[in-house]
C-alpha cells in the first residue's frame, strides 16, 4: 500500500511538471509579443508592460531563457505566488476568496449525484428491464444530451426568473439556498453518469458468481444485496464521484458565470471574457494542480476499496 | 412430450423414514426471447445419508441446473420448475415458502462451486466470508465465528490458518481457494454437500488432494454429498452410485462397480471407452461421434440416438422408459441389456 | 453511411463466426426462421425504437438547415434593425426578434450551419487520428502500443475546456474562417482519445482472427492485412463513438463560443447566440429559449443516434 501510493506520487510529480510545462509552452512560446499575448486585444499601459515583463522574466530570451521563466513560474506557483491580474489585485487573494464558494457548490453538487443519482442506479440495476429502468435511462440520455449551456440559463430563466422557486442570481456571499439551484444544475450531470454507472455495475455484479454463493450460505437477499452485491458495485462508482468531485471544482465555469456565484469558475469566466492573461494562466495552473491531486486521492481510493488493486 | 412414466427411483429400496433427499420427475424449463430450451427433462435421483452420489454427464446436460435447483438458488428469469419434486427429508422444497427454504440453504444442504476466484466475493477477507455464516445464521459473535472459522480452516487443511483470516481469495492458491471454499460450506455442518465440479479449475495434483479431501471429510462429518462432474476417472474411488445425464435426462443409473463394469446404456459405454486404459495397450481410444442436442430441438424418440452406435427405428419414435436391470440399476434405453451384455469393445 | 456501417458490420460478424456460421436455430412452434445476422437483428433492433426514427429525422432536418438554410426562412439572419428590439413575431419571423433586432428564428436556422461544420470536421479529423492511432496501437502491439497507449492516458487526463481554452487564448485573429478551423483543430487533438481506445480493442480483435492469419501466411503484407482485413472491423464501432462525439463536439463548439473563446461575430453560432439571449432574458426570454431548444436537439439527436445503434450492435448491454 506504501509502495503504491509513493509510485502514484512520483508519477503525480512528473504529471505536474509535464502539464505546467505545456501549459506555460502555450501561453508563451512563441509569441511575438508575450505581453500582448498576456492581455488579448486590451491596450497595455507602460505600468503593466514593466510589472509583466518583470514578473515573467521576459526580458531573457532564447530557449535558456524560456525554461529560466518557466521554473521562475513553477517556484511562483509552488510558493502560491500566482501575481496580480490586470485588474491590480492579488491573484492568490482572489482564489483564496473563491475557493470556499466553490467547494460548497461541488459539494451540493456531489450530494445530489449520491443521493439521487446512486439511489436511482441501484434500484434500476436490481430492476433491470423494468419500467422504471427504462425511464432512468432515457432521463439521463437526455440529462447528458442537454449542454450546460443550455441547461443553466433555462434553469436559471424558468426556475429562478420566471416561476421564482430559486433566487435566479447569488450575491456575493452566496448561502445555501442560494447555491441550490446552481448545485443541482451542475449535479445533473454527474448524477445521470453515477446512475448509469451504478445500474451497470449493479445487474453485473448481481450475475457474479459470489452472488450465487453468497444465497447458498442461506442469507437473506437483502443481506446479498446491500452487503455483498453493493461493496462490489459502488468500487467503480465511488472512484467516478471522486474524479467528478475535482472536474467539478475546475469545471463549474459555465454554471458559476451563469448564476453569478463568485467562485473559481466565475472568476476564470470573467478573466477569459475581460482577457485577463495573467488571471487565466494563474487559475488554469491551480485548477491542473487540484486535477492532479483529486486524480491522486481517487487512485489511493481505488486501492483502499478494492484490495485486488492494493496487494498487486 | 412426457411420455416418462414416473417412477419410484429404483437403486436401492426406500428407507422407512424415506430417502434424506429425492428428485421426483423434476422438469426445468429456461425461458428465454429466443425460445424455451428444456434442460431437465424428468430427473429423478436420490441420496440417503452418508452416501455418495456421482451425478456425470458433458456440460449443458443439465447436472448443475439441477444443483441449482436444489438449493434453490436458480436464477428465474430464465429458469422455471415446471413440475416435480425436491423432498429433503419428507418436506418438498419446491412448495416451501422462500424463508423457509432459505432456511435449507447452507444449514442443511451446502454447496461448493467450480471456479473459487469468482464463487468467493473478492472485496471480503476470507476469515469474513467464512465467518459471515456464522454470525448471520446462527447467531455467533464475531470472537466465536472468529475462532470457529480458524477451526475450519484447519479442518480443510489450510496451513497457518489464523494468519490468513485476514486475507483476500485472490491471495490464495487455487487448491488453497478451493478448501477455503469447502471450509465456507461446512460451516454449519450440513447433512448434504452438493460439490459442482470442485475440482475442474484445478491442476491434476491438486485435484487428487481436494478430491481425497472431499471423500475425507464426507466419511467423518457423516456428510451426504452430490459429486458433480464430468470427469469419469474423478469418480470411480469416491462414489457410491452414479447417475448419468444427457440431455437433461438420467440415461443411466447404477454402483459404481457394475457401471464400470458392464454399462448399459450406449452413452456411458461411449464415455467408458474414451478415457484411456492402462490395461487395454491395443485399444483404439474412441469418442462419442456427433455433439450434445440443443436443448430448444431435442430429437424426438431417445435424445442420444443420433449420437447412438445401436440406433433402431424404435429408438427414433419412442421415448425409453427407464429400464429395470436388477442389482438396482436403471438404463433409459430400449436395448439396455443387449448394450450390458455386448462386452466386445 | 448506414449501408456502409451495415457491411462493416456484417463482415464483423462473419469472422467471428467462422466459415461453418451457426447452425440456424429451429424454432419449437414450427415456422422455420431465416438465418439470423448481427447487421440483420441489429436492424430490426432499431427499427422497433421510435427514439433511432426520432433522432434520425433530427439529424436530418439540422443537416437540410445547414446545408440549405434558405428552404426554411426567407428571413436574413444579418437583417438586424434596432427599432424591432425584442419585437414580437411578424412576416416570416416566427419567434419575434432578438436585442440587436435580428430575426430570432432565422439566426437560430442559420447557426446550423457553423455547428454541423465544427461538429462534422472534427468528428472527422478525430476519426482520422484515432484510426491512425489506433491502428498502429492494435495491429503491431510491443512498445509502439505502450507509447501511444501512454499518450491516450495523457490527452485522456486532460481537462477539455480548461485546455481548450488554454489553446484558444492564443488564438486572437476575428477571422472567421481562422477561427473555425482553429476551434476545429482543437476539439480533435483533445477529442480523439476514446475513439482511439475503441480503434485499438477492435483492432486486436480483427488481429487474432484466424482469417488474418491465412492472409499473412499467403504473403500478404503489413499494410494490404490492415488496409482489406482489419480496417473494415475497426470502422463500425469508431462510426458509433465518433457519432456520439460529433454531438459532444457540436455542445463544446458551443460552448467556447458562448464563453467568447471559440467563433464570434459575425459567425453565427446558437453559443454566441444563447450567451447574448442569456444577458437579456428578463426583458425576452425566446432569443435564450430559441437557440437553445435548437442546440440541445441537435446534440440530443447526435447522441441518442450513437446510443441507439451502439445499444443495437452489442447485444452484452440489452
């Protein structure tokens, strides 16, 4: 179990600085000026022209020169320096802000794949072929057709504008309710993947061969079913949720922009929209940092749950 | 189609009390979109306590449906028991309500399967599965499951057994596998042990020792025990009567010695001859010439006639009744006592 | 594409089956049956699902929109006159006019057009990557596999529209045509994976057969074995995925573009269009509900097309 977590974590280090290298490689890499690059089609005042030059080194050139700024980004990103955006503020401040806003939405979000989602799975899985399966399942195709672009200014217009069961908005410090709306927008998602995954798993599971032994010991069906059948089923499942939980923190953009919840996602949405390079870059390196990590922590989940893994 | 007269199961005489367990006229049916396959067609068998009966015959003949049904843990849909009997001292199974029967499963009748890996759940330590029985059916507390599950485990013969508690199946052997898997259906110590092919998944060596195993602890425990197999040479040291299937059929019924002796019924013959012989240099190794039928178009008249080297017209319009032949045997076919006495090989 | 897709298929089916096939399957109540192919049950499969009839019509009325917008409005969708803000339907304009004043209807019939284009041609160039990839991966195994299979692994982990937008940002010109290839390129370099994956398994699939090996022994090289053996195997199933993926790459072209990354002005694209109908919808909410209806049809009928012929071909999943 040691041995396999510090594998994954070597592998996590060297996944990091690949990724970073990329992402640092096309931001700047050839770029006729990096600086203009940095703020879009924005003017860039002589102010910010000398803090960017200075803060990305970018008065050193060639291939040496590349790589001297690119590890002068990563000892930045690693101190939790991540600069200022061109609004003047402190990028770090702005996340430290939105982050907490985040984590609660991807957490409602979460709750809502579990327990509708993961219910649903289980009950279509055990009966499959039935009417309820087959409206399960066509739910989701549908869930899963509808873009978030669609699904988030609809839910926003008819549930929040319209017939006002949700506050259409969230100000700037967003509370539960506030948030609840948003969360099952960005849940939808998740909670038809959970249930079609968990229905799968649960009807392959209930047709393994351990089933058939589990009744001949004489157990009742209900113990065959939430002790034996379920342990087995929910392994694929939980390690889906956990991966989902960090797409979710990076990739609540679009319903963060939408609903105006002042998270992680909404301040990207901003920098992209404003063109604010140094804001964009700063965000998408954190966001690849807790990628990485979430993709660690579901791997050792993994290998907890499922002990074929673990004594490999 | 039934054309099958039922029949008291004739190999030995019905005790007072009745057999510990009988088969009457069973029929199962597999219900599917593509038709409805009969896999067992009529079987009737029986087991008296502290005996052993090897139940024979090549895969899709219907010997583990009919395990299955037994413990009753037929998967329905497909499978269906369209008539018959399964009376486990005195009670039909079949009409038990479903927690009665569950009572049945593992307690009286206990089950051990062919491939271990997959029949044991990976994600449970060992010592958990065996122990679960314990505590779920009779009650035990977990220190006491603990130790008697220690306790089995050594009955099996599974070297430094309280240290491996805590392992999973997939860190076994496969013979070890197997034994923790016999270790699991002795648990509470049933009065029959219906083995499905325990030892097919198994290198030759380690089949030899779980099959003397199985004849152990069924002699000391006083078990009856059901041996499943295909597998001829497994049976002859082992069991006391063998019934052959084909086709969802017992085509023969007989004690071991006079089956190997002089079988009568074309099938055994057939599967007799294919198994080399030390003692027989010159003979040719023959096999059965064609394949099994499908169970959703058995040929009418005697399914094995178009496999059958003693084919009449008669075995292509009639179905054979199982045919009395003395020392308690049976034979389903119409020429059994000219195919037992025809020794020319 | 569905004859082709049913010739791959069968082809698939019969070197799996061997040259004896199966014997045909009598049926106990007496009427004999025709013997029975995975193309042929695959067929009747679908042709019993009102959602396969559903989808296919979708496709097809999105694909008549796209390729002859004029057929379905006679309305210019550049048309925009400021005094109709928001105005209410009137000659031709079903759905009333947008906040620029532009023909709701017929910006939303005319965005088809850009969407299938970036759906289509990635889905396409993706195709080709992942055939390449795939094929490559499958048929010579060894370390040619364990490399590309590694790098499968890697664009796999990669978050797409964090990436995509990472991409994007670098792209700064408003030129339309740039921009759609560029939107174009970018979805088939992060897009090709799991068509890859599922080149791959086929591919090694196709490899074991008995009849590739007759062919090698005949003297057949490497390339006529992939090209006349193996090709046809791999195309049914990349056909299903990849249409799947060309409604995940009509949402994300949607996407980026709503975000203001991927096309703009004066492309028409529903993602631009559902983003502008968004800031207004307390004063009209059809230039929102409009595009977006037709957005999410369009992606729906890609993928439930894909999961119904997928559903139909793999008979494991019923």
């Amino acid at each position: 179990m040691f041995r396999f977590i510090v594998r994954r974590l070597l592998q996590m280090v060297v996944a990091f600085f690949g990724t970073t290298l990329i992402v640092y490689a096309l931001m700047f890499a050839g770029q006729g000026d990096p600086i203009q690059a940095l703020a879009g089609e924005r003017p860039v005042t002589a102010a910010q022209r000398a803090y960017l030059t200075e803060k990305y080194h970018l008065d050193a050139t060639g291939v040496g020169g590349f790589f001297y700024r690119y590890f002068d980004y990563i000892s930045n990103l690693l101190r939790g320096d991540l600069g200022e955006s061109l609004t003047g503020r402190s990028i770090g401040e702005i996340l430290a802000a939105a982050w907490p806003v985040t984590i609660k939405l991807a957490l409602i979000a979460i709750a809502v794949a579990v327990v509708f989602g993961v219910t649903a799975g289980v009950l279509a899985g055990i009966r499959r072929a039935s009417i309820f399966d087959n409206a399960t399942l066509l739910l989701t195709l549908l869930v899963l057709g509808i873009p978030t672009i669609v699904l988030a200014p609809l839910a926003q217009y008819f549930l929040g504008v319209k017939w006002q069961l949700f506050p259409a908005t969230s100000g700037a410090d967003p509370d539960f309710y506030a948030l609840l709306l948003p969360g099952i927008v960005l849940g939808s998602l998740s909670l038809a993947t959970a249930l079609r995954l968990t229905r799968t798993s649960v009807a392959e599971n209930l047709r393994a061969d351990y089933v058939r032994t589990a009744r001949s010991k004489g157990l009742p069906r209900r113990r065959v079913v939430s002790v034996h059948v379920l342990r087995n089923s929910l392994i694929p499942v939980i390690t889906f949720l956990g991966v989902e939980l960090g797409n979710l923190m990076s990739g609540a953009i679009i319903t963060e922009g939408v609903f105006n919840i002042p998270g992680v996602g909404f301040n990207l949405f901003r920098g992209i929209r404003t063109e604010d390079g140094p804001l964009v870059v700063g965000i998408v390196s954190v966001l690849v940092v807790v990628y990485l990590v979430s993709n660690l922590v579901v791997d050792v989940l993994y290998a907890v749950l499922d002990p074929r893994i673990r004594y490999e | 189609m039934s054309q099958h007269a039922v029949q008291p199961t004739p190999a030995s005489p019905t005790p007072p009390g009745g057999h510990l367990l009988e088969l009457r006229d069973l029929h199962i049916e597999f219900r599917t979109g593509e038709g409805v396959a009969e896999v067992i067609n009529g079987v009737s068998y029986h087991l008296d306590p502290g005996e052993t009966l090897a139940v024979l015959g090549e895969s899709g003949s219907g010997k583990s449906v009919t395990a299955q049904a037994i413990m009753g843990i037929l998967d329905s849909p497909p499978a269906h028991v369209t008539s018959g009997q399964i009376r486990y001292q005195g009670r039909d199974l079949l009409t038990l309500p479903e927690e009665q029967r569950r009572q049945v499963r593992g307690k009286e009748i206990a089950m051990i399967f062919q491939d271990a890996l997959s029949a044991l759940n990976p994600v449970f330590p060992v010592g958990w599965q065996i122990g679960e029985t314990l505590r779920q059916r009779l009650g035990m507390s977990r220190s006491d499951a603990r130790r008697r599950s220690v306790e089995l485990m050594d009955l099996v013969q599974i070297p430094a057994a309280a240290n491996r508690l805590g392992d999973y199946p997939h860190q076994f052997s496969g013979g070890m596998r197997q034994r923790v898997m016999i270790a699991m259906a002795l648990a509470m110590e049933p009065k029959v042990l219906i083995a499905d092919e325990p030892t097919t998944a198994l290198d030759v060596t380690v089949q030899a020792q779980i099959m003397d195993l199985l004849a152990d602890l069924q002699r000391n425990l006083d078990m009856a025990m059901i041996l499943i197999t295909h597998d001829l040479g497994v049976v002859a040291d082992v069991a006391d009567r063998i019934a052959v299937m084909y086709a969802g059929r017992i085509v023969e019924h007989a004690d071991v010695r006079s089956l190997y002796r002089a079988p009568a019924h074309p099938y055994t013959k057939g599967l007799l001859e294919s198994i080399p012989r030390l003692d027989q240099r010159s003979g040719k190794l023959t096999t059965i010439p064609g394949l099994p039928p499908n169970l959703m178009d058995i040929p009418g008249g005697c399914p094995f006639h178009p496999r059958c080297r003693y084919v009449q017209q008669v075995c292509l319009d009639v179905v054979p009744h199982d045919l009395v032949l003395g020392d308690g045997r049976t034979s389903a076919c119409h020429f059994a006592q000219e195919v037992r006495d025809d020794r020319a090989r | 594409m569905s004859d082709f897709e049913t010739v791959a298929a069968s082809e698939d089916q019969a070197a799996r089956r061997g040259p004896s096939g199966e014997p045909g399957t009598p049926n106990r109540v007496g009427q004999p049956r025709k013997p029975r192919s995975l193309a042929g049950d695959a067929w009747r499969d679908l042709r019993r699902k009102p959602i396969f009839w559903i989808s296919l019509v979708l496709v097809l009325v999105v694909t008549g929109m796209a390729v002859a917008p004029g057929l379905f409005t006679g309305n210019d969708p550049t048309d925009c006159v400021l005094s109709r803000q928001h105005a209410a339907p009137s000659g031709g304009a079903l759905f009333g006019y947008d906040f620029q004043g532009c023909d709701t209807y017929a910006r939303a019939v005319y965005g088809a057009r850009a969407s299938l284009l970036v759906g289509a041609l990635s889905a396409l160039l993706t195709g080709v990557i992942a055939l390449v990839v795939g094929m490559l991966s499958g048929y010579f195994g060894g370390w040619v596999d364990a490399v590309l299979s590694r790098v499968i692994d890697i664009v796999l982990g990669i978050p797409l529209l964090l990436a995509a937008i990472v991409l994007l940002k670098r792209v700064s010109t408003d030129s339309a045509t740039v921009r759609l290839g560029s939107v174009i390129f970018v979805l088939a370099v992060l897009g090709w994976t799991t068509a890859a994956r599922v080149v791959r398994s086929s591919v090694i699939t196709a490899r074991e057969q008995d009849y590739v090996a007759a062919a090698r022994m005949l003297g057949a090289g490497n390339g006529r074995i992939m090209w006349r053996h193996i090709l046809p195997n791999a195309l049914a199933p990349a056909i299903v995925v990849l249409t799947i993926a060309l409604g995940s790459f009509i949402a994300a072209e949607a996407t980026l573009s709503f975000l203001g990354i991927g096309l703009r002005e004066p492309t028409i694209s529903w993602g631009i269009d559902i983003n502008n109908g968004r800031v207004h919808m307390r004063e009209s909410a059809t230039p929102l509900v409009v595009p977006s209806t037709f957005l999410a049809l369009t992606v729906l009928a890609f993928i439930m097309l894909g999961d119904a012929i997928r559903d139909a071909f793999d008979p494991k999943l019923r």
